[in-house]
C-alpha cells in the first residue's frame, strides 16, 4: 500500500491542514513536506498556462508525483503519491474542495486559520479511502 501526503496550503503559502494517508513512514515525513513545498513554485508557474483548477501532476520527485488543485481563491490543495490514476486524484480534490468551502462557511472559522476540526479530518481521510486506497 502506497502513502498519501495532502496539504492545504493559503495563498499566502501557510500549511491550513495536513494529513497521510496508507502506510505512513515517520522518517519520510520531512521528506514529503520538503517535496511538495519545493512544488509550490512550479504551481505557480503553472497557473499561467492554464485556467483550470485541477493541474494535475506538477512536479516528480524519485517515484513520487505530486498533483495540485488550486481554488479561485488561490489555495492550493497539494497531493503526495505515487502513480495514480488522474481521475481518482481529480475526484479527490474536488470533493477537498467542497468540504473546504464548506468549513469556510462556517461562522466560527478564520479564514487563513490552521483547519483543526476533527470531522473536516475524518472527511477528508473517508474521502482518501474512497479514492485513493
């Protein structure tokens, strides 16, 4: 079973929320956090090509792709994995996407805030299993 890193990064390039998913390895955290921050420039880039919100795979690290998302509002939904199918990861941002839209609506979040609700976590680790595992 592959391990899955999801980041959601503001505008501004604060991590809002983070998780792994499959068989976590403690020693490839670092790593992970280190690929997709590296990533980052190169979504950048690629939102001048583009005016799509899903960009697919941006960047490729060793066996590691990594795919992003971008809202309209400029945040970035950053997935860690290894070859997968495009639909799949397709449906998984987009269903991140609402559930994130959704806790933005909610009165008592901050926008800009650390996401720190344990059902936004479970949601988003039943949408993993769903799509991913």
């Amino acid at each position: 079973m592959s391990t899955y890193y999801f980041v959601i990064v503001s505008a501004g390039d604060a991590p809002l929320y983070e998780a792994t998913f499959g068989v976590p390895r403690p020693e490839h955290k670092h790593m992970h956090q280190f690929v997709v921050h590296a990533a980052l420039d190169l979504v950048d880039d690629a939102l001048f090509l583009t005016n799509a919100c899903y960009l697919k795979t941006v960047d490729k690290h060793g066996d590691w792709n990594v795919s992003a998302y971008v809202t309209p509002s400029g945040v970035r939904l950053m997935l860690l994995h290894e070859a997968r199918s495009e639909d799949a990861v397709r449906a998984f941002f987009t269903d991140c996407h609402e559930l994130y839209a959704k806790t933005l609506a909610n009165p008592f979040y901050q926008p800009a805030a650390p996401i720190l609700s344990q059902a936004f976590d479970a949601k988003v680790a039943a949408l993993a299993k769903r799509y991913l595992l």
